[in-house]
C-alpha cells in the first residue's frame, strides 16, 4: 500500500552517518560504494557515509526517494527528464544534468511511484 509523503518529514534532518544529518530535500541521490555510501547534495557537494545505502533508504521512507537499480536511490523532486532507460537529475543550475540508468525490473514500479506523487 503506497501512501503519500508526509511534508512534515521534509524538515526533519535525517541521519547519513554517525556526526552527519541532512535534510531529506537537500539530498540528490545516493550512490552505494560496497559498505560505504555516496551522497550527492543539492548544492554540489558530495560526502562519503560509512553507512550502507539500505540503512540511509530505510531511514528516507516516507520521503520522494526510490531505487532505481540496485546501487542508486534518487529523489524524485530534482528529476528533470524521465526516459525509458535514464532519468536526468539537476545537480545545480550551472552544472550539467547527471544520467541515471533505471533497471528494466524497476521501470513499471518507478513509473507508478512517479504518477501517485504528481
């Protein structure tokens, strides 16, 4: 059962790692690196969290977050284009799109989770 965000949750920071919280708005995306994970910041800036991506995805639920392949989970507020294989997501304005591929076993899903957030 798909229920909608709660906007609340938006202004609560979230933890990433063990000293470092951030809002959930402010998170681009997160890049799985073996244990370690990658968060990409709205702002351009990257850190590196020794928490594993599934525990950071557990800790966003009930955010606009969903994991497009098996080592990315995106926020669907910063997506720019939706293709079939890619998705574009605006790091900053001066800065070129990033591509992210959607794995074929999660399009259908992705899409649904797409259209109940609109």
């Amino acid at each position: 059962m798909k229920t909608t965000p709660n906007f609340s949750k938006l202004h609560v920071p979230v933890k990433i790692g063990s000293r470092m919280k951030v809002f959930p708005n402010q998170i681009l995306m997160l890049k799985a690196d073996q244990n370690y994970t990658h968060v990409f910041l709205k702002n351009g800036s990257k850190i590196l969290s020794s928490t594993t991506m599934g525990t950071i995805e557990k800790r966003l639920e009930g955010n606009d977050f969903f994991r497009v392949n098996r080592s990315t989970v995106i926020n669907t507020r910063h997506i720019i284009k939706t293709g079939t294989k890619n998705l574009e997501i605006q790091t900053t304005k001066t800065d070129k799109p990033v591509l992210v591929k959607i794995s074929r076993r999660r399009t259908k899903p992705f899409l649904a989770f797409t259209n109940l957030n609109n």
